[in-house]
C-alpha cells in the first residue's frame, strides 16, 4: 500500500544518500481511474535491477483515482486543482531519483523500459530522452506516432511528450522544471535543449492512450496542440515558433 503525504513542494537539497532510487517515476493524475491501474502495474513489473520509486501527484480525482493509486507501492501526494505542470513539479520536487521518469496516467511502459532508457542516455552522455512509442486507438494515432517518433527526433531541439520523457534531476532543476504554460511539455524541451543534449531511444518502450484521438480526430487533435502552442509562445514570451 502506499503512502499519503500531504505537504508543500520541497527543494530536494542534498542527493547523497546512498539509499536513494536510481529513478523516480512521477504520474500526474486527474479522473484517471480508467487508465492509471494498467500504468501502474506496468511500472511495478518492470524487468531492471534498478531501484526506482512512484510518486503519483493527484490534481483533485473525483473517480476511483485515489483508491487504485494506493493499490501500490508508490507515494500519494495531493495537490487539488493542480496543472500538469505544477503536479510534475510537485513530483519532481519530493522524488529523491538520479533520474526523473515523467509518465502519464493512460501510458503502459514496455518491461525493459528503466533499463534501456538507463543504458541509452548513460551511453550516449544526454541529459534527457523519450524513446519511440506506440499509440493506441484508431488507425489515425499511428499518424501521431509517426510524428512523435521521425520527426520530433529531427528537430534541432527534439520534442520530449510529457507523456515520455526521462531526464537527469539535476538538469530538471537547473531549467526550472515544467513551465506553467500550454504545451508545457514543448516549452520544457525546448528551454533544456538549449542547454543540454538530449535525444530519443530508437526502441518502442512505450504505448500511450489515443483517447483524445479517437474523440476529436487527427485534425481535431492536431488543432488542439497548436492552439495550445500559440498559447505557449504568448506567456513564455518566446516569440517564437516550435522548432523546424
């Protein structure tokens, strides 16, 4: 069963401690009742000999959210009415991991996810990685993969889905997290690309829902990001365009 803490986000100050994790993995959630039990046991049978831990940062469920989490042995914080990106940061924040594993709720990780992410970032000195996925749903979200899998990896600064995306604390810290803007996950990229190397594992080690696919369409959903990343640009103050 797993632990409910309640309190404010905390600097991790000193990292030392040789009982740390390798890895935290940090699971923002809200209504996820549908989804977060497949997640979840995807992560516990994991095939690695690398210590990690769970922290699953719940926005306010109203569902069974809350009751499936403490199903497992992962660490519960609540922070209602939370944004995504404040509930990764918040996450982050109390994760105790070298590594950060940022995975959705409605994400399945294949078993040797931890120890392939581990090996490709270490192998390749990156600061951050996502890896090829697979989405779920109608035949449309392969059009998604496609693009989250050739071409996020080709731009100068590659995209890292939020759903996806594991990176060294220390670098986490030093770009300030997850901004609090639309397309957060872009923005966040984008501002550690600037200063770190990052990359993406050619393997499939994930498979992520196509819900929002499946109910809006391709188009529909394609409209959805970009207006979300027109927002992004206006309150990050960029002035400019996701990278070609």
């Amino acid at each position: 069963m797993g632990d409910t803490v309640d309190e404010p986000a905390i600097d991790r100050g000193d990292r030392s401690d040789t009982l740390s994790p390798d890895v935290s993995f940090v699971v923002p959630t809200y209504n996820e009742g549908e989804y977060l039990r497949s997640a979840l046991a995807s992560i516990a049978g994991l095939d690695t000999a690398y210590e990690h831990e769970v922290i699953v940062v719940d926005g306010g469920s109203t569902d069974d959210t809350l009751a499936i989490a403490r199903e497992y042995d992962v660490t519960v914080l609540e922070d209602p009415d939370s944004s995504i990106a404040q509930a990764r940061n918040r996450g982050a924040a109390r994760a105790n991991g070298e590594w950060l594993a940022f995975v959705d709720a409605d994400t399945e990780l294949r078993a040797n996810y931890l120890t392939a992410m581990v090996g490709f970032v270490e192998s390749n000195a990156l600061a951050a990685a996502s890896s090829h996925c697979r989405i779920t749903g109608p035949l449309r979200a392969t059009l998604m993969a496609a693009t989250i899998n050739h071409v996020f990896p080709r731009l100068e600064r590659p995209v890292l889905p939020g759903f996806n995306t594991f990176v060294h604390a220390r670098a986490f810290d030093e770009v300030g997290g997850f901004p609090d803007v639309p397309n957060e996950d872009t923005a966040f990229s984008r501002r550690l690309a600037k200063r770190y190397p990052t990359g993406y594992c050619p393997d499939v080690l994930a498979e992520s829902s196509g819900r929002r696919i499946a109910a809006d369409g391709l188009t529909g959903t394609l409209w959805h990001y970009l207006r979300l990343d027109m927002g992004r640009v206006r309150q990050s103050g960029e002035g400019e365009r996701t990278p070609e």
